[in-house]
C-alpha cells in the first residue's frame, strides 16, 4: 500500500494542518510579550534591594554616630556602608523620582552635624518607605500580567486541543466516507454482475434449445428461423458480457427513450403458458424498448418460476390520471406484504417454491424508474403475485 506523502497535500491541506500550531504560537506571543516586558526591561525590573538596605545602614551610622564609645574607624565604616547603600540606591528604578533628594542626603551623611544625621535618617524613612510601595505596585503589576499570560496559555492549550480534534475529526469522518464510497462501489459492483449473470441465463438457454432444435429439423425455413433466434441470442450475450457497461446497465442505469408501441411490444411474451390482453391497435408510449422488453421478460420468467399454472399480461392503454399500465399476474403462493416491500430493492432469497437469488425483480425495478415508471407489488384477486408498471404522465 502506498503510503501518504506530504507531497500529496494541496496548499489548503497544509495550512489547515499548520493551523494548531500558528494559532497556538500566536496565543503564545500574545501572552509572553507583556511578561517579557515587564520582567526584562531595565527601568520596569528590580528587586528593591535598595530598599531593603539604606534605611538600616543610615541608621547604624546615626547611631554609631551618637554613640561616645564608638571609634572614629567605627564611624568611618559605618558611614562606608551607607554611602554604599545610598550609591545602589541611586541605581535603583525605585529611587529614581528620588534622584535629586538622594544627592542630598549624601551630603547630609558625609557631614557630622546631629541637625544634619537627623535629617538624613527622615529623608532614608521617607524615601525608603515610597519605595516600598512602588516596589509592592510593581509586584502586583506583575501577577497580574502572569495571571493573564497564565489564562492565555490556559486558552490556547484548550483552543488548540478543540482545533486538533475538529481537524483530525474530519480526517477521520473524509476516511470514513472514503471507505464507504469504496463499499458502495464494491457493493455495485457485485450487485451488478450477480445481474449479470442472472440475465445470461436466459439467452443461453434460448441458445440451447434453438441448437437443439436445429439439429432436429431438416426444413430450410425452420433452420433459418433457428438461426436468426440464435444470432439475436448471441448479440444478447455479447452485450451483457461487456464489463466496462455493466454499471450503466444494471446499476446507474441510463435510458435511451424512443416511441415504442407497447402492444407490440406485450405480443412478444405470449406463449403457451402466457397469455396477453391488450387494447385493440397501438399504444405508443416513449421509453427504452431494450429495457422495457428485460422488465417484462423478468416478470413473466419470476411468475412462471413461482406458479404452476397460466400467467397472464396486461396492457391497459393511458389514462386521464397515469400513463399506461403493464401488469404480470399469476397464481403462485405470493408474498407477505413485508416480503413486497424488500424483494424490489435488494438482492432477496424468495421463499417460494423455485430457489434463486432474487435479482431478476430489483433488476426490473431500476429499469422501471429509469424509463419513468413505477413497479409495485400487489396480493392478485384470489391469490397468487401481481406485478404492475405504472407510467407517469410527463
């Protein structure tokens, strides 16, 4: 079997396959960016750090400061530190509305003045404590946008899982009417050369008796005769031989309507056990004389299989309401009214008294609507089958 290459994808085919993953990729973007904004940007991320640190290490120096006990080396580096801290400060996005304020409180902790140390730990409180809370805005600024970036991702899974299973949904449900249509053709296939050959059966038979007949007689006049039955017999099965037509003649079945005198046409069946009632003169009516002849000849045939006794034919001419009418009748066993509504459609083991395969009536039938008619079942007044092929008027 050969297996499926993506050479064999139309562009349309391609896209709607990459569409999952160019949507979840868009989503994706849409979510990231603002996170990647706020979280990468030099003037939007910091720790407060900063924050943290000055305000203690001011105040270690104020208090090393005051404190009598404390050596000068004691104050130089207490004084270090917060210098330190006051130069990451100044660094810091927190501190940045600040940064005229912070020049000042470096003066302020370079002097040793107690007015200017005092005034220098009010600025740190200050500044440190609005720092905080820029610091605590930013942080929820930034669960709000991982909150978001955390839905979107969360919508894009689902949207992407929803598109992937309406993708592959209809993959499956293009398979699935793939494999049907390959059934059904199969299945047509079959039905028509079951038809086939329940339809050979008759000309080879009408060959059979014909050369039997031939080399019974010796009169040049019967010989003759026997001769064209046998050619016209020949033609038959050489037409339903044609494999290539089978489908156009017992399937999809197409006609090739022409004015055909349906008297004519009834007056062929009659035989010893078939007896025909039709209206004086010709009733013409536009139709497959091929086909219309392979109906009636089916009819007649399934009666006689089916009945011991006559069958008989008849033609009434068109109505005021419907086209003409052919009817089969005969004396057999019938069918259940369940039995009728089946045998016209699908192949059908017929339980009467001949076995069979129940192709001659569904065969009659797609011959019967593709000339215009309509073949019905019906219980026959006091027993027995009655085939009738109803004509529409156009």
């Amino acid at each position: 079997m050969r297996r499926p290459s993506f050479a064999a994808l139309g562009r349309g085919d391609l896209l709607r396959a990459a569409l999952p993953a160019l949507l979840s990729g868009a989503l994706l973007l849409a979510a990231f960016q603002p996170a990647h904004r706020a979280l990468t940007q030099p003037d939007s991320v910091w720790h407060g750090d900063s924050a943290q640190t000055l305000l203690p290490d001011v105040q270690t120096y104020v208090l090393t400061l005051r404190d009598p006990a404390a050596s000068p080396q004691d104050v130089q580096a207490s004084r270090a530190r917060a210098l330190a801290s006051l130069g990451r400060a100044e660094t810091d996005p927190a501190f940045a509305v600040a940064a005229p304020q912070l020049t000042q409180l470096r003066r302020l902790l370079r002097s040793t003045q107690p007015q200017d140390t005092t005034r220098a730990l009010r600025l740190a409180q200050t500044w440190t404590l609005a720092a905080q809370r820029q610091l605590r805005a930013r942080r929820a600024e930034v669960r709000q946008v991982l909150r978001r970036m955390e839905w979107m991702v969360t919508l894009s899974a689902l949207l992407t899982g929803l598109l992937g299973t309406a993708l592959i949904g209809r993959a499956l449900g293009h398979a699935r009417q793939a494999q049907q249509g390959r059934l059904a053709r199969e299945t047509q296939h079959r039905q028509a050369l079951g038809m086939a050959a329940h339809e050979l059966r008759r000309p080879l038979q009408a060959l059979l008796l014909a050369t039997d007949a031939l080399r019974a007689t010796t009169n040049l006049r019967a010989r003759e005769k026997l001769l064209s039955v046998i050619e016209e017999q020949a033609a038959h099965l050489a037409a339903r031989t044609e494999l290539e037509r089978l489908d156009g003649m017992y399937v999809n079945v197409v006609a090739a309507p022409q004015p055909t005198d349906l008297a004519t046409l009834v007056a062929e069946v009659e035989s010893a056990r078939v007896r025909v009632r039709r209206p004086r003169g010709e009733v013409m009516w536009s139709v497959d004389s091929a086909q219309l002849r392979q109906v009636l000849e089916n009819l007649v045939e399934n009666a006689l299989r089916y009945s011991a006794g006559p069958v008989l034919v008849t033609l009434e001419a068109a109505g005021p309401a419907q086209g003409p009418q052919l009817r089969v009748t005969d004396r057999g066993p019938g069918l259940t009214p369940a039995q009728r509504d089946t045998v016209l459609t699908a192949p059908h083991p017929l339980p009467r008294a001949a076995g069979g395969r129940g192709l001659g009536l569904p065969l009659a039938h797609r011959l019967a609507q593709a000339n215009g008619a309509q073949l019905t079942l019906h219980e026959a007044p006091g027993g027995g089958l009655e085939a009738r092929v109803t004509f529409a008027r156009p």
